[in-house]
C-alpha cells in the first residue's frame, strides 16, 4: 500500500469508526433504569460495526507510518498491536453484555448486571488505549506525518486514560463518575475517544488532498 492510499484508507476508517461511537455512547443515557433490550442490543451492534472500523483503522495506520518512515515501522506495529487487543478485549465485552441481555427473562442493565466486563471496559481497557495512544503520538512526532496537534492530543489523552486505571478500586456504580464501570471511566471516555478520532480522520484524510496538491506545484528537476 502507497502512501496516499494508507492516508485515505486511514482517514475514512476513523471518521467512520468515530461517527458510529458519536451515535452509540449517547444510548446509554437515555433511560435512567434498566433499559429495554433493543437499547442495549441497539448499542452494542452500533459499538461492534465501531470496533470493526477500528481494526481497519490501526492496520491503515500501520502502513502509513511504515510508508512514510520505514524505520518507525517498530512504532506503527505498537500502535497496530495495542489497537487491536483493545479492540479484542471490547468486543469480548460486547459480546458478554449481548448474552446477558439475551438469556434474561427480564429487562436488566448489563453494566450493572455482568459483572466479567467490569474491568474489561474499565481498567484494562483504558491502559490499552493509554499505549495505543502513546504509540500514536510518538510514531507522529517521529515521522512528521501529521500536524503537531495530533501528537499533543494524543499523549494528552494517554495519560488522561492512564488516570482512570486505578478505578478499579472505587467499586461498581455506573453513576460514579470514578468507578470501575463509572461514567467517567467507561462512558466519557468513549466519547472523548469519538471526537479525537473523528479529528485525526479528518486530518489524515486532508493531508492526501494537501499532498497532492503540493507534489503538483513543486518545479520537475532536470
């Protein structure tokens, strides 16, 4: 894969991915008990068509930084490998939600009611997406294929998730801000994480128009 298709490939894959979580994380807020089944079944489809986009997303990234500079291949396969854990361990979480929701003979919340996705949407989730994001930063301030904002928001968002890891202390309300499936840890930062990616798609997808248009202008060498 050249360079403009890893760029286009990459930027379409997280503004789609990010245009489904935008959709998905405000159904979780809509009902103030145990919401009906084809809520919560109705999210987690929307979440897994999400975390599908997601692996297209890392794996287009992944050649991209290698396009751009081979020798920070090592860092695009970091980010790849990160990306795609979190993403293993989320639809792991989904799938878990689903069953619950589906065997039960009543309508219950399942981030209450299953208690296996606690830290997997908490804790262990946040610390992947931590190094996934770390690895995003970094593979971008080595190669320069971004603008500088995208590193800064993606450190700052690393370490913004590496804050949430210790909620797995402050017990299991989803109504606590802090809590192993709090809101603050599971919900805000499924939407923080939303608009980061649709920015850094739009971005990648912009930069091939820019590139384009730059390589067109630049005077052919004799």
């Amino acid at each position: 894969m050249n360079e403009t298709h890893a760029r286009r490939l990459t930027g379409l894959a997280g503004i789609g991915t990010a245009a489904a979580l935008i959709i998905e994380v405000p159904l979780y807020f809509v009902y103030s008990g145990p919401p009906p089944d084809a809520n919560v079944l109705a999210r987690l489809l929307i979440a897994i068509v999400a975390l599908a986009g997601l692996i297209v997303f890392v794996t287009a990234f992944r050649e991209l930084v290698k396009a751009v500079n081979p020798a920070y291949e090592w860092v695009g396969s970091l980010a790849f490998a990160g990306g795609l854990v979190y993403t293993t361990v989320t639809l792991v979480s989904s799938g878990l939600e689903a069953g619950a929701v589906i065997a039960a003979d009543r309508s219950i919340d399942p981030t209450i009611a299953v208690s296996g996705t606690y830290i997997l949407y908490g804790s262990i989730g946040r610390l992947l997406l931590a190094l996934f994001l770390a690895s995003v930063g970094y593979a971008i301030s080595r190669t320069g294929l971004l603008p500088r904002w995208t590193v800064r928001s993606a450190y700052a968002l690393a370490g913004l998730n590496l804050l949430f890891v210790p909620s797995l202390f402050f017990g299991n309300t989803p109504a606590n801000f802090y809590a192993a499936n709090g809101w603050g840890t599971t919900a805000m930062m499924g939407a923080i994480l939303s608009y980061w990616l649709l920015a850094l798609g739009i971005s990648t997808y912009r930069s091939t128009t820019r590139r384009t248009v730059a390589a067109e202008a630049a005077p052919v060498r004799r």
